[in-house]
C-alpha cells in the first residue's frame, strides 16, 4: 500500500462531516473541463475527452489543472460516469456538440439479460487514475471519487444518448417495470464495487451523480432512484484505513423531495440552483451538509456580481455550526457544472469570495 503524503487541508472533509471549519469549502462540480483553455488545448492536442480520460497521466494532468489556478477546498477524479456503460460493453462516443451515444442502447428483454456487473480489470484506467491523483494531489486538497446514480446511468443506458425528459428510459417503467429493476439492480452492484474500490484506491469522499431523478413521477422516484441508490449506500465503506469516507448525493431536480432525501444513508446533499438553501437547511440541515448552489450562468457576469452572488448563497445557508461536534456546514459548489464559456478570473473571484466573505460571517457571528 502506498503512504499517501498528509492532508494540509481537510476542510472540505470536515464540512463534509458537519464540524465546524475557519471557512466555507468550496470546489465546482466540472471544475476540470472546457471552460479552462489548458484544458482545450490538452484536449486539441490529444484528439478527444475520451482519450483523455483513458490515458492516466493526462487524466491526472487535468484533474490537478484547477488546483494550480484556484484555492479550491478539493480536487475531484476526473472521469465520467458513463464509464461504467463504456466497461459494460455499451460502447460509448462522444459527439461534438452533441453529447454522449451508446451504440448499444439496452431496449429489450435480449440487451438486459446480456447485462452484468463488469469486471472492474475493464476500469482499471480510472482506479489508477485515483490513486496518481492522489499522489499528485501531495496533500494539497483531498480527492472525490465518484459514479452516476443507478437511475441516472440507466437514463443513458437506455435511451442510448442525452435527452431532456428520457422518455425511452420513462417508457419501460411503465412498459416493462421488470426490465427496468434488472438494469437497476446491475447498475446499483457496479456503482457500489466501483466506488469501493475508488476508495480502496485513494478517494477520500464519494459522490453520487443523480441527474435525472427529477424527470420521475413521485411514486416512480421512490422505486427506480431512492431504492437502488440505498443498495449502493448501504454497500459502500464507511471509513477506510480507519478514516472516515464521506458519501456525497448530487439530487439534480430533487427540490420537492427534500424529505425522501433526509432518510438517506449519506453526508452530504448536493442541490441545484432552483432550491432555496434555508428551506433545504429546514428539513436537512439537522442531519446533513448541504453542497451547492449558485446559479453556474452566474458566472458569466462581471467579477463584482459573481461576489454579490456568492456572498447571497453563504447568507441564504444563513449560520454556520462554530462550537465543538457536529451541526449545520455548507460546502460552496454550483447547483450544476460549471458552463464552457465562464471566463477562469471570474472562478479565481468566486473562490477568494466564498472564502473571505465566509469568515467574515463567522467573525460577525462570534462577536
Ligand atoms: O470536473 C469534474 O467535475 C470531474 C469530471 C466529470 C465529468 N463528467 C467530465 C466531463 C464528472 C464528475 C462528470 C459527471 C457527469 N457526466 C454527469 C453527472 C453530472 C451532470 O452533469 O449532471 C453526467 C450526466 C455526465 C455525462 C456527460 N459527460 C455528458 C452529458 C457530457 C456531454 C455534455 C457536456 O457537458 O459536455 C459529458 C462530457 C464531459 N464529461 C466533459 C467533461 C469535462 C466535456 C468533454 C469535452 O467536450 O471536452
């Protein structure tokens, strides 16, 4: 086993955690992306995304790009969640300006009993991702792991591409409930192995993508992404090396359902932009963190109204927990990735915001 080098930085962790922290973490879902021109010019050069995140050494390099630029409070794998599809046999492309494709959409009874849990040799690529990342990362910043949402992948699987309302994925719930469970139920086995041995590997938190949990009826919600999430929650590590691995749940669409989302197994909920954070922090705060969730367009305006709307997500979490044990935490995120066009200062403005306009609230507080 490799001796990772000491975390100077375990505020997001701790956050992760609800203890109290000097400041509010911060880190942005799609952090490592377009949006950077280090990246578009490591990806010119190297052909494609998914060249990209085969290669360990170029993953890594573009894991750790954000890192160099910003403060950020952590650094995050970077991968896709539709690598397990890609292991599956699904054979996944990506389209310019077009997003993913599966050249084989699982549509019918032959295409679902041909599907297993995949030998994780077939993602070996991105468990050394995690661990040279993790090296490289020094300490500096702890690393997240991650994986789509059984439902979430099952979207894609299905309906073999993107889609705003996957209404090929929400037409066999209804058609066929009993195909729908067995992609569930393999997906919910993958996603937890993989994870597992994400951690085994050096991730020290976990997220769940669920993206698309907000396109299910009430009823359909609870069966086909609560249910074989929780399979996945109650499989997964809760510490490693006698450390805590904190589980993170990104519930994209998931505003309404705030009390299905407080009965989780997990640490942290992830929110979209669309929540009011003080409702959220009613019904989840005595048990969760909160991770969100300023508008990622946002970002897009002028540097003095990036802080101003920094600065109105922090106040509408409202109080942080300051004394000892656990309470309230927030960790700043967006409430979705960040965009392609947001220029990199006006991301370097948001974080020095996060972190200085945080303290002083928790000076105000204190006095
Ligand atoms: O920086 C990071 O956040 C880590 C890496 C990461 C990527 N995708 C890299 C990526 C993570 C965590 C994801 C998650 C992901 N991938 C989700 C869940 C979160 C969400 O966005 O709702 C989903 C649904 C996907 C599937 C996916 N991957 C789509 C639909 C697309 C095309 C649309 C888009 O935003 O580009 C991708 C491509 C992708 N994944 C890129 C990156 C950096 C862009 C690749 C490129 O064009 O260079």
């Amino acid at each position: 086993m490799t001796a990772f080098a000491p975390l100077q930085n375990d505020t997001f962790l701790r956050a992760c955690l609800r203890q109290r922290t000097e400041y509010t973490p911060v880190w942005l879902m799609r952090q490592a992306g377009r949006f950077l021109p280090e990246y578009r010019a490591l990806r010119a050069r190297v052909g494609s995304f998914l060249d990209l995140v085969s290669q360990v050494e170029l993953a890594t390099e573009v894991a750790l790009m954000p890192m160099e630029r910003f403060g950020l409070d952590a650094a995050i794998l970077f991968s896709d969640i539709l690598v397990i599809p890609e292991a599956m046999g699904l054979g996944l492309s990506f389209l310019a300006e077009e997003g993913p494709r599966l050249a084989q959409p699982v549509q019918d009874d032959a295409a679902v009993a041909g599907l297993h849990v995949p030998d994780l040799e077939k993602l070996r690529h991105v468990l050394d991702t995690v661990r040279a990342t993790r090296i490289a990362l020094a300490g500096k910043a702890p690393l997240i792991g991650f994986a789509g949402s059984p439902w979430t992948l099952a979207c894609y699987m299905v309906e073999g591409s993107g889609s705003t309302d996957f209404r090929t994925a929400r037409t066999m719930l209804y058609r066929r409930p009993d195909l729908l469970n067995r992609v569930l139920r393999v997906n919910a086995d993958t996603v937890a192995s993989f994870l597992n041995a994400q951690i085994e590997a050096g991730a020290q938190a976990v997220m769940l993508f669920d993206s698309w949990g907000g396109v299910l009826s009430g009823a359909a919600y609870e069966e086909f992404d609560l249910s074989p999430l929780r399979r996945v929650l109650s499989r997964l590590h809760r510490e490693y090396d006698g450390v805590r691995i904190p589980r993170i749940v990104f519930a994209k669409g998931a505003g309404n359902r705030l009390q299905h989302l407080s009965k989780l197994d997990c640490d942290v909920i992830g929110l979209d932009w669309t929540v009011d954070l003080q409702e959220a922090r009613a019904v989840l705060g005595p048990t969760k963190a909160l991770q969100g969730n300023l508008d990622p367009l946002a970002l897009l305006a002028k540097p003095a109204v990036v802080e101003a709307e920094a600065s109105k997500v922090l106040r509408a979490f409202g109080p942080v927990h300051m004394g000892v044990g656990e309470g309230a935490t927030h960790i700043f995120n967006l409430g979705h990735g960040v965009h392609p066009h947001t220029p990199p200062e006006h991301v370097a403005a948001l974080v020095d915001a996060v972190h200085g306009h945080s303290k002083s609230l928790r000076r105000a507080a204190a006095r």
